[in-house]
C-alpha cells in the first residue's frame, strides 16, 4: 500500500477475534503486501507447532522465563489463554518505530483491552476485531487444523464466545469469510488507508511548513 510523503508510521495496529478467525493468515497477506507494516513477535509459553520457528513464529519461553519478563516489566501487554501465557514485549513497538513501520498485533482479547487502557503517545492505537461468519466455521476450522487436542479445541470455542461479547471495545469489525481471505485483507487494508489519512496535531505540524504556513504567531 503506498503511503504519502507526509505520512509518519505512528500506529499500533490490534487485531484480535476468536482462536480460528484466520488473523495470522490476513495478518501475512497484510505484511506481504505492505512492507511499512511490521509484524510483532510475541514470546509464548505454549510448545511450538510443527513448522513453527523460534524468532519468527513466536519467542517460545519458559514459564520462569515468561515470569522474568513480567517481573521486569518487558511486557505492553500479557495474557493467560487457555493453558499457556502469551505476551507483547514492549520492544517490538520500539522496535516498528525505529524501522519507521507501523506496528501490527495478533493478539487475544484481554490483552487487546489492556492496551486500549493505555496512552501510547506518541504512538496511535487502533483496535480491529476479526469474526468468523459462525461459530460452527470457527469449529469446523480449528478441528481442519488440528493443532488441538479435544479438549484444547473445547477450551478455545469457549473462550471465542466470551471474546465476541468485548467486540464493543474495538474501532472496527471485519468479517473473515470461508476461503475468502482476501476479503478481510481489502477492508482492513482500507482501514489502514483511512487511519493513516486522519488529521492530528502531527499531521498539522508536518504538514503546515510544506505548504509555507507560517505559525510563528
Ligand atoms: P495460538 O496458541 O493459537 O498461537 O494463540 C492463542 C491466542 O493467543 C490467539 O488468540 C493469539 O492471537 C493470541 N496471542 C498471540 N500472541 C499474543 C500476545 O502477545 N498477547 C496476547 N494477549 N495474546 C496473544
């Protein structure tokens, strides 16, 4: 997606929904397809899948280790979900910063919420929810990816049922379709456009010299 001249990355982008939604799929088709997106790496408690890698998938950490960042106060955000703890370290957002991207989150609800009580000045948060079209196609795919036991899978739908009850919480619903995907990419890539575009006192402040505005007075 390009950006204009005058744009500062500045976003915290949160994408959350229910285990199932499809975020990471519309998550890699966003970053594939906007290199001034950077995706954070979350550090995780839970064992890595098959085809999951260390530093790229997740940080994979111990509990102790998990607790250690805590203790240190590493963390924007951390939740427990089901039976594993999952965090953001506040140094992926330092981080898209310092490389002049826009931050892009795939988390769970809790710790979507306990960023919306933040300040992340000078940062921006926007908050986008991904729902599946019903909660039978969010069974039918975490059962399709079997990645959970039973009683795992169990544990993730009902989470994803008291998940759907914070949607009130965020700036923007987009509905993830079967087979679909690129559906939810397109509304969100949208959505980007438009938050980019919004005016604030730092557009104002960038954008008042290119024009020859004196504000001197
Ligand atoms: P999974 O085990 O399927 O990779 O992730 C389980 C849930 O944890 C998903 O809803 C995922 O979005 C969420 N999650 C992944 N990383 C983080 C994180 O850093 N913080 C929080 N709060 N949730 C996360």
């Amino acid at each position: 997606m390009a950006k204009t001249h005058l744009y500062q990355p500045d976003l915290v982008i949160v994408i959350s929904g229910p285990s199932g939604s499809g975020k990471s799929t519309v998550i890699d088709a966003l970053c594939k397809a906007d290199e001034t997106l950077r995706e954070s790496v979350s550090v995780t408690t839970r064992k890595p899948r098959r085809n999951e890698v260390d530093g790229i998938d997740y940080h994979f950490r111990s509990k102790p280790e998990f607790e250690t960042h805590i203790a240190q106060d590493d963390f924007l955000e951390w939740a427990e979900y089901g039976d594993n703890f999952y965090g953001t370290l506040k140094s992926e957002i330092v981080a898209a910063r310092e490389t002049e991207k826009d931050a892009i989150l795939e988390i769970e609800v809790k710790g979507a919420l306990q960023i919306r009580a933040q300040d992340l000045s000078p940062a921006r948060s926007l908050f986008i929810f991904i729902i599946p079209p019903s909660f039978a196609t969010l069974e039918k795919r975490l059962r399709r990816r079997k990645t959970e036991s039973e009683t795992e899978l169990k544990k993730r739908l009902a989470i994803a049922k008291s998940e759907v009850l914070e949607i009130k919480h965020f700036n923007y619903w987009v509905s993830n379709p079967e087979n679909a995907p690129q559906h939810a990419v397109q509304q969100i890539q949208a959505i980007i456009a438009a938050e980019r575009s919004r005016i604030d006192t730092q557009l104002i402040d960038t954008i008042h010299p290119l024009l020859g505005v004196d504000t001197s007075d």
